[in-house]
C-alpha cells in the first residue's frame, strides 16, 4: 500500500506536479474528507473548533484511502528539500497532527514517523514565533 502512494506521486511529480501540488490535490482532501469538527476548550474558556479524523464511522475503504494519503505526505516530505521546507509547512502540520490526535496506535505511529522525517529537514529558527526577539536581542527569522 505504500508503494502504491509513492508510486503515484512520483508519477505526478515527474509529470510536472510539484510537491505543493501533490499535498494540496490528494493528502488535504483525503484529511478532510475523513474529519470531523469537535470542538476544543481552553483554559481560559474559549471555545475552539478542531479537526479530528473521523475512524469510527467508516467503511475499509477508508483506511486504503488515509494510508496511501499518510504515504503520499512522507513520500512529498522525503522530496523536499531543507531550503523547501516552510513552503509545505501549512498543508503537511495539520494531516501529521491529524495522525497524531488519533487513538489508533499505528496512526499515531505513522504520524510520529513523518513527524520525524520532517523535522529532519528543518532547523531551530523555522519554528520560531515571527517578530520576536532572541535573548541575545537580535531579531529571529520570520515565518
């Protein structure tokens, strides 16, 4: 099944689709397809709406669907390069937290794994606040 979703996106990347492309025709609509809304509270007492795959109520079909999507995202990651990174951030987070949220442990680990594969890539400075100031007073990367 992995191999599957490699193959496919290294046919469209070789076809002229860029990773951007890939992530955001098959892996986001395959995460939210499979969402749920749940809403989330915070201490304060805000009231937050947060995304949470939806395992319960589907059919096999589905697990097919999310484990070619989960091997198309570290596929897409695997072609990134470090200087890439941040481009792909906003449409790789949200599936790999997705995976991570979830109660299934092979999801869970499947998610940790990309996790993992992405911050690989990246350095210190790529996940740092924008408009902030280091301890040392000088300004840090902005995202």
């Amino acid at each position: 099944m992995e191999d599957q979703g490699a193959q496919l996106a290294e046919k469209l990347l070789s076809s002229g689709w860029g990773v951007s492309k890939i992530l955001e025709s098959f892996v986001k609509p395959v995460f939210l397809k499979n969402s749920k809304v749940q809403n989330a509270k915070l201490s304060s007492g805000k009231q937050l709406k947060k995304r949470v795959l939806n395992f319960e109520d589907m059919d096999e079909s589905w697990r097919v669907e999310i484990m070619q999507a989960t091997s198309i995202l570290h596929w897409c990651i695997s072609q990134t390069k470090p200087s890439e990174v941040e481009s792909i951030l906003g449409l790789v987070i949200p599936p790999i937290l997705s995976l991570i949220d979830d109660y299934d442990v092979k999801l869970k680990t499947r998610g940790v794994s990309i996790l993992e594969r992405l911050l690989k890539l990246v350095d210190s400075e790529t996940f740092q606040p924008s408009n902030t100031s280091s301890p040392s007073g000088t300004n840090t990367k902005s995202l």
